[in-house]
C-alpha cells in the first residue's frame, strides 16, 4: 500500500493508466502520464545530485508542472518547498536561503526579469541549479554568490533531458501530446 504521494500516483498508473489524473484549462494528463513524468523528473533531480534530505523548492502557478515537480521531489526522496510565485523577490530569496533550497523550479516571467530574477537567486548559498519553465534553452551558469560559486540555469526541456528515463516532462516540447 502506497505512502508516499507520488506511490499513489504509481498504484493509480498501474489500476488505471488512461484515466485522467490531471486537467488544467485544455491540458489533461493520464495517470499513465503523470507517472512517467513525476519518474523522468525525480531521475533529473537525482542527475544534479540531488536526494534524501534536500530541498526543492517549487515556484510555479498552479499548472501540470507545478504537480510534476512537487511529487517528483518526492520520487527523488527530497522535500519540497512551495514558493508562492506572488511573493516578493527579497522575501522569497529569505526562504530559499532559510529552506537551504538546492534546486529552484520556477517560471520564465522570473528569469526574463533580469534583476527580479538576481534578487531572488543571489545568496543562497546552497542553491546550485535553476529549472526555469516555459523558457528558450538557458544553459548556462551565472555568478552567485562568491562561496557558493556558479549557479547552472537550465530550461525546463534541458532538465528534462537529463533524466535517463524515456518520458518528457508536462511542458517540454519534447511531449508530443498529453495522453
């Protein structure tokens, strides 16, 4: 019997694999899916080192990739932190600093804001990778703090590349179409 959230998502997978798990606005998602997705992403979240006892934190609207993400955490043993997108970048920058947040997943509108985007991520020290949805490919590093060294930016289609697991992410273009 399952435990944990992304177990149930498993069990659910292998009762009912067509049956929808997910809908937002037009988008809906097949437990089968949703599986596969929630696997890829906590196998890319293992990729850049990450595991038991780390944090992610998760700064999305409520969408598809919101709920991969969070039980993709979950996949990989690590916590999660839900970051409310609406929350000011010095307050939000606090949190992650507190959490101890190694990996941040958050939307482009932040990135595309460049200052926005340098007061959220400059120190925390602990922070080494940046997913960023819904933007062009952005691998590449920028400066963090001087302890921390280089912090790797990555869309959210490069992250998904790294897992080894043969499913897109929700979201990755690579996701021909939602089942």
């Amino acid at each position: 019997m399952a435990q944990l959230a992304h177990e149930l998502v498993e069990e659910a997978a292998a009762r009912l694999p067509t049956a929808t798990a997910l809908r937002h606005g037009a988008d809906r998602l097949s437990y089968a899916a949703l599986a596969a997705a929630v696997a890829g992403f906590g196998a890319a979240l293992r990729a850049c080192g990450c595991g038991p006892d780390e944090r992610v934190a998760v700064r999305l609207p409520a969408s598809i990739e919101a709920v991969t993400a969070l039980f993709g955490a979950g996949a990989a043993g690590c916590a999660f932190v839900l970051v409310d997108p609406a929350m000011a970048p010095p307050q939000c920058a606090a949190l992650l600093r507190d959490c101890g947040a190694r990996i941040l997943v958050t939307a482009s509108s932040d990135q595309a804001d460049s200052a926005r985007f340098e007061q959220i991520v400059r120190g925390c020290p602990s922070l080494r990778t940046v997913v960023v949805l819904g933007g062009a490919d952005v691998e590449h590093t920028v400066p963090a703090t001087p302890a921390a060294g280089a912090l790797r930016v990555l869309s959210w289609d490069a992250f998904a590349g790294l897992s080894a697991a043969p499913a897109a992410l929700p979201g990755s273009s690579s996701l021909a179409a939602r089942s």
